[in-house]
C-alpha cells in the first residue's frame, strides 16, 4: 500500500477579529477566534473537526477557504496554510488576489444551511453551472453536459434542473450544493456542518452519498461537526476544538477508544446513546414517588 502524500499543512494559524468601541471607534479589544493550530492532511483523507459551539471551527474552515476578509475586513489572519497545487506547497496566506482567484477551484465548501446557501432566484442549472462560468473555458454545450452529469451523480435528474431551490426539500437542496462543490473538480472540499440542519432520517443519506463521492474522485474533506456520532462514521482523522485551541488530533479509532484530553472525554460522554432499560427504570421511579 503507498503511502499518502500531503495535501494541506497547518502551522500555528491563528485569526483575531478586533473589537471596537468608544468615540472614535478604535479598536480596544480582539477575540482570538483560531489560536496556533497546527495539523497536516493527507489526500483522500477525513478530517472531523469537532468541538462545542464557538470553539472555532467553522472560522478555521473560512480561513482555510481564505475568505474571512471578505466578510469582516478588520480580521486578522497570520501562520501559514500551505496547499500542494502542481506538486508543491503554496502558502495560501500569502498570495495576491489573481492566484488566490485561480487556486479558489481546487478548495470548495459545502454549506451548513442548504435553505440560505442557494440563489433562490436562480434555477438548480445556473446554480451548478456558476462555478463553471468563473472559473472554466468550457462552451455552453459542455458546461450544460457537466451540470446533467454532476446532478446524476447527486441522485438527481434532469428535469429538476430547471426548477428553483424553494421546490426541493432540505436533503435535495444539500445534494445541489454538493454538486455545486463538485464542478471545478476540487482537490478538497470544506464541510461545514453539512447535515446539522438536515432531519436525521436524511442524515445518513447524505453522508453516505459524501463518502461514494469521496471515493470516486479521491478528494480530501474537512468535515466540520458537532455530532460525533457523524463524525466516527465518516472521518479517518479527528481534531478537536475548544476555544480556538487544537486539544487533540488523532485517528478517529484513538479518538474514540483513547482520548487524551479531558475536554475529549467530556464531549465523548456527552454522545447520546438509546437505553431503553434505563428509560424504564427512571419511569417507575417517577410512579412510586
């Protein structure tokens, strides 16, 4: 078995939002949102990143997007995130718009919220098809084969693809943004919280397409969550989050059966598990009271 390469390497990344107040409006305080995570991935892997709600997760997958600027100016982001593009290492951090345009395809996100990430004034086509207009020289004949090509590979037809995103449920729309995720033929793709806003009989569904599809194309996932059931399903490595601060990285088999962190532990104990002879016992408690 060979061994797998690097894809993406993060040393002491960290993002600070400035705080400001007073009269004027200076700036008197930041929030240190990413504080010195350091991980390597490797292609064709999954990486959960766990952790509780603000502990940094969806801000460290932005950065790695490099599009936090684009949404609070002020932010500060310093370390380095190096993505192997061409057989080596570019320093996303450091380049200047016309590369970070041109490296955008080979990084793509998928969306917590497939009701708000899709254009609910374009048709399922266009939605697809944008990516390929930005960033491809591909004819119309081609990108339209493309779009029909990456909807079949969704569970999805072509006739959906000339209605618009308020037709579809919650499952459907994910599957439109994973498609979308997929045109530009992307290296890795972001996950953040694909499924948290998805019911749990469609949870597995999605999953379970994500995986097919990661298989099929080799790619690499950052899967952001906060289910760590998700997570052990899906994931071959795990990162866990608290404050901003990486606690623990590990394969998914030690995280799970090993953790070191104590902070680890307490989200582990924290995963739900169905007892019914406990249900039973605490109901006859509640009737002899």
């Amino acid at each position: 078995m060979s061994k797998k390469e690097e894809i993406l390497k993060l040393n002491n990344l960290n993002v600070e939002f400035p705080l400001f107040g007073g009269i004027l409006q200076r700036e008197v305080d930041f929030v240190h949102a990413v504080k010195d995570v350091s991980f390597t991935v490797k292609k064709g892997e999954t990486i959960g990143i766990v952790g509780e709600s603000g502990s940094g997760k969806s801000t460290l997958g932005k950065a790695i997007l490099n599009v936090l600027k684009l949404t609070a100016p002020d932010v500060r982001v310093y370390g380095d995130i190096m993505f192997k593009h061409d057989n080596k290492f570019i320093n996303i951090l450091k380049q200047d718009k016309k590369t970070t345009l041109q490296l955008r395809p080979y990084i793509q996100m998928i969306f917590q919220d497939p009701y708000s990430s899709l254009n609910p004034r374009m048709i399922v086509k266009d939605i697809i098809q944008e990516p390929l207009d930005i960033h491809t020289n591909l004819s119309k004949k081609e990108k339209e084969e493309k779009v029909f090509w990456l909807l079949s590979k969704v569970g999805l037809s072509n006739e959906q693809a000339l209605r618009y995103p308020h037709e579809f449920s919650g499952g459907q729309r994910q599957r439109i943004g994973i498609a979308r995720s997929l045109a530009t033929e992307p290296a890795i793709i972001i996950a953040d919280e694909p499924v948290s806003a998805l019911d749990v009989s469609i949870q597995a569904q999605v999953i379970n397409l994500m995986m097919d599809l990661q298989d099929e194309f080799n790619l690499t996932i950052l899967f952001i969550a906060h289910d760590l059931s998700v997570v052990k399903h899906i994931s071959t490595e795990v990162a866990v989050m608290y404050l901003g601060e990486l606690v623990e990285y590990n394969s998914t088999k030690e995280i799970f059966n090993n953790p070191q962190h104590d902070y680890t532990n307490k989200l582990l104990t924290a995963i739900p598990h169905p007892d019914p002879e406990g249900r039973n016992q605490r109901k006859k408690e509640r009737i002899n009271k």
